[in-house]
C-alpha cells in the first residue's frame, strides 16, 4: 500500500549543524511511502507540548528513515492495514 504524506527534509547533515551550531528547521515536501517496506516506526516526540509530537519517524527495511507528518496513531493503523481501533490497555504498573 502506498501512503502519501509529508517528509522533512534537511538542507544540511544533522552532524555538520552540531559542528557549526546552528539549527535547520527543514522544509516538508509531499511523498509516497511503501508501507511493505516499513520495518518500525516510533512518535517523534513523547511531549505532547512539542510541536514534534504529532510526527511520526518511520523505518525503512533498506536502513533509511523518514519524519513523517502523518500522526503515529493514525500511521500505526495505515501500516496494519485497519481503521483506528481505541483498546483498553491489561499492563500493571
């Protein structure tokens, strides 16, 4: 299944903005994705106050990886191939 969303893209490698200190906000650009060749994915941010919050990072079976705009509850149900399902979590803590 092919999903279309946004990537962020950089104009400069993460390591070479550390060297120089200076930050890259990105620009986004309109993409597909394979969802067949999505390995892993993760939320973007663990705070909901972060405006990173609502990106999601996926991983690519071919080691490349993407920031996404698609949040990661409604691309986690994209990859299963499902509509969003609310279940109550059984875990103790």
């Amino acid at each position: 299944m092919i999903h279309e969303c946004k990537v962020l893209c950089n104009t400069m490698q993460e390591e070479q903005l550390e060297d120089l200190g200076i930050s890259d906000p990105g620009v986004w650009v309109d993409a597909a994705i394979e969802t067949d060749a999505i390995i892993a994915m993760k939320r973007k941010s663990p705070e909901k106050t972060n405006d990173e919050y609502f990106a999601t990072t996926v991983y690519m079976d071919n080691t490349d990886m993407f920031v996404i705009d698609t949040p990661f509850h409604i691309m986690l149900s994209v990859w299963r191939g499902k509509s969003p399902i609310k279940r109550e979590s059984k875990a103790k803590l």
